[in-house]
C-alpha cells in the first residue's frame, strides 16, 4: 500500500465499489439475500475481524485452537457485506459518504483530560 496524503475522493470511487459488488453479489447468486441475511453476514464478518484482531494484539487465545483469521482479509470480508447491506437498502453509499465527511471536518476533535 503507498502511503500518501490524500484529502479528496475521486467521484465514483466508491460508486464503481458498490456497482462492482452489487454485480458480483448477482454473479454468484447472492443477489436475493435478504437484509437480515446481509447483517448476520456482516456481524459474523466483525467477529472474525475481530478475532483476527485479537491474534495480532498478542491477546490471550486458546492454544490449542489455531485461529485462521487474517485481519485483511477479514476488513475485505467487512467491507463487502456493509456494501452488500447498503446495496439491499438501496443506499448511495458514496453520497452518504461524502455527506458525512463534510460534516465530520466541521468538528474539532482533541483529547481530553478526565476528571475522576
Ligand atoms: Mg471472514
């Protein structure tokens, strides 16, 4: 991966992402999930994420079950069931995206001191 600073969004980046997986979902026969299917899906996506995560945070696991999990392999299984969600609410997920950045840079975010 480069690791470049980029601050802007090339239009239909993630347009052509969620029309690619919609079309794919359709291509391997997945086209008639319902929503609730999509969220199942996603969460057990999280979980293994999740559990992928776990291994490399050096976290207590039990030795005697290997986990298979790859944390990227798993972020790619994330992402493509919160298109595949988005997709089944016919959601405009680069628009939503794009709406929410804009307000996110209207905030101001610093780290606290907390008073307990
Ligand atoms: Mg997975």
């Amino acid at each position: 991966m480069t690791n470049t600073k980029q601050t802007t969004l090339n239009p239909n980046t993630i347009r052509h992402l969620q029309n690619y997986i919609a079309a794919k979902a359709e291509e391997r026969g997945f086209a008639d999930e319902t929503l609730h299917e999509r969220l199942v899906l996603l969460m057990e996506e999280v979980g293994e994420l999740a559990k992928a995560c776990r291994k490399v945070s050096h976290m207590n696991v039990d030795v005697n079950r290997e986990i298979h999990n790859h944390v990227g392999e798993e972020i790619a299984d994330v992402l493509n069931m919160i298109f595949a969600v988005g997709i089944e609410l016919g959601v405009d997920i680069e628009s939503e995206f794009l709406d929410k950045e804009s307000e996110v840079d209207k905030r101001h975010y610093q780290r606290v001191e907390s008073h307990q």
